[in-house]
C-alpha cells in the first residue's frame, strides 16, 4: 500500500473508514430502532387505549399485514382476552404546508363500523393557526366501512361536512387516511 500513489493510497483509506463507520452505524440503529419504535408505541398507546377502552391490549401488526397502501405506517390489532375486536390504522397523510397529518382510524371487526378517528398530530392551517381537529371528535363514528371504501378525494369538495373551512388541505388528509383505511380494511382477508 506504502507503493501506491497517494490519491489511490487516500482513496482506499477513506473507503476503509467508510465501511468501517457505515457498519458502526448500522449497528447502532439495529440497538435504536427498537427503543424508538417502543417510545412512540408507548406514546400512541394512551390514544389507542381511548379509541377501544374495551380491548385490555394492542399488539403492533405492521409485519403481518402484506400489501398495505401507500400512506399506512402502522397497523395495530385491539383484543378483547385473546380475540382481535379491534383494527386501528395509524396513517400519515398529505397535510398544508407539505406537513404530514397523523391520524388512527380505529374500525370494529364485528360491525365493521369505524369506532372514531384520532388526530395525532398538530398542523397548521394556511392562516398559521392550529387547525380545529376535535371537530372530528365522533364526526366518523358508527359508519360503515364501506361508506368510505369506496369514495375517492375526488368524491369531496370544500362545501361537504368533512371538509373545515380554513384547513381544507389537512381536511383532506384526514379524509384521505379515512378512505385509505377503510378501502383497505374492507379488502383484507382477515381470518379473524
């Protein structure tokens, strides 16, 4: 190595410590990405609780769910003693501002009624304020499935009830994670 000319020498030193580092890192993510995952669980779980007081636990079920649309990051299963009674979907959609609005759709596996919609997160409407989300407080309650599945942004315009004035882009992403859970509950083979 001592023979190499030195762009050549540097260059293969610099890509050994690269490798080096990049390997440290992955390592350390391996050890992160598992407390990370953990504290935003255990910062969901409140809410979760509060969609399905009836469930005594959540289990994450990301990993056992195949093709889950596109803005979907988390799927959890509510139980009742060892059945699942519960699907809660944790979406993240297009929000103003290229924000993300974070939502958990929570939907009754014997009725197949959505139970409600949690906001979780905070967003800014175009007018720099919170945007009022508790109106959504029970707005999807007791719906079927089914009402939602099969509509389409498209289907909506700034006048229908689901829409708040001033925060109409955030609307539609509470909206849009709505639609995608519930077309996506609606199409699943659940076994359950």
């Amino acid at each position: 190595m001592k023979n190499l000319p030195k762009p050549i020498h540097y260059g293969l030193l610099l890509l050994i410590v690269g490798a080096i580092l990049g390997g440290l890192l992955v390592l350390v993510n391996s050890f992160t990405s598992v407390i990370i995952a953990a504290n935003e669980i255990r910062e969901v779980e409140p809410k979760l609780q509060a969609l399905a007081p009836e469930c005594s636990r959540f289990e994450v079920a990301t990993d056992q769910i195949s093709d889950l649309p596109d803005y979907v990051s988390k799927v959890f299963f509510g139980y009742e003693e060892e059945a699942v009674t519960v699907v809660i979907y944790w979406t993240e959609t297009p929000a103003y501002g290229n924000l993300v609005m974070k939502e958990l759709i929570a939907i009754d596996v014997a009725s197949n009624k959505i139970l409600n919609v949690v906001i979780t997160s905070s967003i800014l409407t175009s007018h720099g304020k919170d945007a009022d989300f508790v109106m959504y407080d029970n707005f999807f309650q007791n719906i079927n499935v089914s009402t939602y599945a099969n509509q389409s942004l498209d289907d909506y315009s700034k006048n229908d009830p689901e829409i708040i004035s001033g925060a109409t882009v955030s609307s539609l992403g509470v909206l849009q994670g709505v639609i995608i859970a519930s077309m996506h509950y609606q199409n699943a083979d659940w076994g359950f």
